[in-house]
C-alpha cells in the first residue's frame, strides 16, 4: 500500500501556482496606489520603476487574472457537465451540519467530529468567497480601465463606485488571504509548517483519513487490491459529499 496519494493535478498545482504569482504582484502594485500617500507606498512606486510602471504592472496582472478565472470556471463547468469531475466545491445541506458538528465538537459539547469529503465547509467558503471577490474585481477593474465607454452606456457615477468597490474588495482579499488562509496552510497544527500538498499533488493516507476520510474511504473502494488504513472503513460516502 501506497503511503500518499495524488489529490491534485498538475493542471491545479500550475493554476495555484500562477495565481498565487499574480496575486502577489496585484497586491505589490495595488496597495500602494491606495495608500499613495503613505512614505512607503512612495518607497514601492520608486522601487518598482515609478507610477507608469507600477499602473503597467498592475493592468497587466489584472488581465492575466481574469484570464485565469474564465479558464478556470470553464473547465470545471466542462469536466463537470462531461461527468469528468463532481462538484466537490459546490456546498450541500451536509456542509451546514458538519460545520454545527464542528462547533459543538470545539466547545466540548460533543466528541464526535465530522467526517469531510474531498473539501470541508471551510474549504468551500474560501472557494467562494475568493472567487465571488475575485469576479468583482475583475468588473470593476474594467470599468476603471474603460471607464469613458462605461460612461457612454451607463451612469457615470459607477466609476467612482467602481473605485471605491475595487479598493476595498482587495484590502479585504489580502485580509483573507492572509488571516484565512495561510494560517489553514501553514500554521494550523494539522499542516505546520508548511502544506505542500498543492504544490507536489500529493498527500499522506494518514493525513487522509484524518481530514479527507469519505474522500479515502472512496479511493480505497475503486482500488479493492489495497487494505484501508487504520480509522477508514468502506462505508457509504453520503455524509458529507460536497
């Protein structure tokens, strides 16, 4: 038996990886055209070259995300509809009930824990939450950058709400990120101090079955040649499909 198992493709990890790249070139480039008049928003802008090449920069990585997000809502709209993929990102009524098991297991009203399948509600409200945000900012970067077309069609007092929306959407991605994110990658005691899962497509069985144990339990049953490990039956994947 196999001590880890692929859980992303390659496909996943280059797409993580270049929005990962572009997200951190959006938030370099941004942040200090919000905060301009701060000392080292300024010390950035000249860093990088000044305010053309920062406005460059940013447009560009802008593009490149928007680009990245319709290919990436294509695909999975394709794989799923060509039944190459579940809709494991989509939430279900069991989302709602292992987050209450969660919590009554946090306050030590229960010892039962709830069992996960490929992604947990935690997992889904990052999903959504980044790419609902993701979708506004990329609508309202356009209207910023055509913004006399926008005008011809629509009332002109979108653009300053458009500005104001593109802000503040990205200091709250950034917060997210940050705060969210890369504690569940890297400081929460399950993945200290690094998940590197994403970027080598694989994972442990006993972190598996510990996290992901509906998930195994249907991995284990498409490969009957292989035990399950310890804590991982070949029941019924029902609770908790997402």
């Amino acid at each position: 038996m196999k001590d880890e198992v692929v859980r992303f493709t390659p496909r996943q990890r280059v797409e993580h990886l270049l929005v990962m790249v572009v997200f951190i070139v959006l938030a370099l480039t941004g942040f200090p055209q919000k905060f301009y008049d701060s000392g080292w928003a300024q010390t950035v802008v000249e860093a990088l070259g000044g305010l053309g090449r920062v406005r460059w920069l940013h447009r560009s990585a802008g593009f490149l995300f928007a680009f990245l997000a319709t290919s990436h809502l294509t695909m999975a709209i394709v794989e799923v509809a060509i039944g190459r993929a579940r809709p494991a990102m989509v939430p279900v009524r069991q989302d709602f009930r292992d987050a209450i098991t969660t919590l009554r297991y946090y306050l030590g009203l229960s010892e039962r824990q709830a069992r996960f399948d490929r992604f947990d509600y935690r997992q889904k409200f990052e999903y959504w939450g980044l790419l609902l945000g993701g979708l506004l900012m990329i609508a309202t970067g356009l209207v910023l950058y055509f913004p006399v077309v926008v005008s011809r069609w629509l009332p002109g007092q979108l653009i300053p709400a458009a500005k104001v929306a593109h802000s503040s959407e990205g200091l709250m991605a950034f917060l997210v990120v940050i705060t969210w994110h890369v504690y569940n990658a890297h400081l929460a005691p399950e993945t200290f101090p690094f998940d590197k899962s994403i970027f080598t497509g694989r994972i442990s069985r006993a972190r598996m079955a510990h996290e992901h144990p509906l998930e195994l339990e249907r991995i284990v049953a498409s490969t009957p040649s292989e035990p399950a490990p310890d804590g991982v039956g070949g029941g019924s994947d029902k609770e908790g499909k997402g």
